[in-house]
C-alpha cells in the first residue's frame, strides 16, 4: 500500500533532502516549491498526508495548513510541519492551526524514522478512507418518505466512504437513500444511510455514506484490507 505524501518548501536542497528520505521510508512523495501551486493541486489530488515548511512566500506554512483544513477532499489528512528545532512557540500556534505532527529541521534519517513510526498509522488511515476496492453484491435501495420508492443494484465497488451502483434507479444528485446489502463471506446485513453525488456512465450513480453503523464500518474496513492484501 503506497502511502502518498506531498511535501512544500521553497527550499530546493531541503525539498529534495526531505523527498529523498521520505522515498527510502517507502513513501510517493510529491515535491512543490510554491505554496499556491500547492494549494490548487490539492483541491484536485487526494493525498494521504502533507508535509509543509513554516515560512514560505505567498502562503506560509500556517495558512497553508488553514486553508487545507477547510477542503473537502483534504481536510482530515495528517499535516506534518518544520519547524526549526525547539521552536515552541511555533509548536503552539502550529497545534491551534491544525497541524498533527512536527519534523525539526535540520532532517536526520533518525528524525525522519521516528516521524514516520508515528505518522505510519495515520497516513495510513487516511489512504484507506478513500481507497476503493471491487464490489460485486446486490444493492436493496430505498428513497423518499411520503411517496416511498425501491428498486435492486449491482454494486461495482466500494470504499470507506461509499460505492457505485448501476442501475442508478431514476434517483438524481442530492436524493437521499438508504442501503441495505452484505459483503462476501459474511451472513451480516449492512443498513447505511447514503446519498446520491454524481452520475456515472452508461446508468450508474456514485453515492456517499451519510451514516454508518460503527460496525458496519468496520467491516467495510476489514473488507477493503482483505481485499488489498490479495
């Protein structure tokens, strides 16, 4: 499982150092040296974790770090920022901006191996809650509350955070659902609340899990890590 990291530093020689020691951990590292180039590249790009330096032009390390917390797609990720050593009070404002861990400068390979012990689980958190695996199961769907409709899918995959069906069943982006279905090699019956969020080609839908059940997501958890194993 690759984790997928981007790293930001005006800084080419600490940029490159920090890249080269991070890829001998087994990260896929993205390097950027402008900040805003960041920035746009992760409303796109979903990455597993962020790594950025403090002071930077345009956008310093902790209005990066703002401005990431409030996406959609990369709110949640570990932000990992660099301070130079003992610097506390850096510390604190990087902690109230959102920032999960710190990596003094200057790196050494036994900083970086620590950093990446802790980071590990995280990280890798992160890559599963959207990492999406094939599905093949029937889907029972339900919508609407005064006028109630349902109608069978086929699911096509899933992830942490939802699936795709087809047929989409006349449903349109927004409706709300509800989804009832089993995993393979499991008697257990998931019952998740959902809602459609694109369509998808030749009669499918993508919808997300509004709510789901702690044990349902665990199975899904243990579902998709089964499956990437394979």
């Amino acid at each position: 499982m690759n984790i997928r990291v981007m790293a930001v530093d005006d800084e080419p020689a600490v940029l490159n150092l920090l890249k080269t020691l991070l890829v001998s951990h087994g990260y896929e590292v993205l390097a950027i040296e402008d900040s805003r180039e960041a920035l746009k590249r992760l409303e796109d790009e979903k990455v597993d974790g962020l790594f950025v330096d403090v002071r930077m032009p345009y956008l310093d390390g902790f209005e990066l770090t703002k401005l990431v917390r409030e996406s959609k797609l990369n709110g949640q990720v570990p932000i990992v920022m660099l301070p130079g050593l003992d610097d506390a009070e850096t510390m604190r404002k990087g902690f109230d901006m959102g920032i999960s861990f710190f990596l003094g400068k200057p790196f050494t390979r036994e900083r970086v191996y620590n950093l990446f012990r802790a980071t590990k689980g995280p990280m890798a958190r992160e890559h599963l809650r959207y990492i999406r695996v094939p599905l093949r199961t029937t889907v029972d769907c339900n919508w609407g509350y005064h006028t109630r409709g349902h109608f069978k899918s086929d699911s096509q995959d899933i992830s942490e955070g939802g699936m795709r069906l087809s047929p989409l069943g006349g449903l349109e982006v927004g409706q709300g659902m509800s989804l009832d279905f089993s995993l393979p090699d499991t008697s257990r019956r998931l019952s998740v609340d959902a809602e459609v969020v694109r369509e998808v080609p030749h009669d499918g839908i993508g919808v997300k899990f509004v709510t789901l059940p702690t044990l349902d997501k665990e199975a899904i958890q243990q579902y998709i890590s089964a499956r990437i194993q394979d």
